[in-house]
C-alpha cells in the first residue's frame, strides 16, 4: 500500500537492506513457479537477528498498532534465500500463519 510505510517507519532511518530484486535478480522466476503450483509467497528471515536488522523494536510495535504480526514462517518453502532475506511459499494463505511465540525469545 503506498505511503503505508511513513506510518510505521522510524524518521531517522538511513539505511536499508538492498531489494531482493538486487540480491537475486532472477527471484521472479521462483515465484512465478510456485504460483504455478498454487502457492502463497512472501518475504521472511531467519531469526530475531535479521528481523530486527529489518525492523527496530518501535517499529515492530508501530506495525503490531496496525494490525500486523511476526508469523512463523518455518513451515514454509524456502524458494530464495540471500543474506538478508528470504522469499518462502506456502500452501496456505500467509495471513494464516501462526503468530511467532515472542520476539524476546
């Protein structure tokens, strides 16, 4: 959603991790395959490590304000993964998936 990202994101971000479009220029062909298959896809990490080099703790609350969650994505496919990320498919919906126990843990 456009313009959704200014209600959640700290105002005095500098840096950010590089698309995945950068890191695997050839993502789209492992999506659109697991659409093929029927497949939900989405963006995850591998642990509180790389969430919170995604997202500060006030933002994680920010987007808990909104509605959103940290969903626990291990069930799922890996179908890339780079250093910073990681695109998974599911055969569930993603909203679907269970909430992660706690980010303290």
């Amino acid at each position: 959603m456009p313009g959704l990202s200014a209600k959640w994101v700290d105002a005095f971000r500098t840096e950010q991790h590089p698309p995945i479009y950068v890191e695997c220029p050839d993502y789209l062909s492992h999506v659109e395959a697991a659409h093929n298959r029927g497949m939900h896809i989405g963006c995850a990490v591998r642990g509180k490590g790389k969430l919170l080099s995604w997202f500060s703790p006030m933002e994680i609350l920010r987007l808990y304000d909104m509605g959103f969650y940290i969903a626990d994505a291990s069930a799922c496919e890996v179908l890339v993964e780079t250093p910073t990320q990681l695109i998974v498919a599911s055969p569930r919906p993603l909203r679907l998936l269970p909430h992660a126990v706690s980010l303290a843990a």
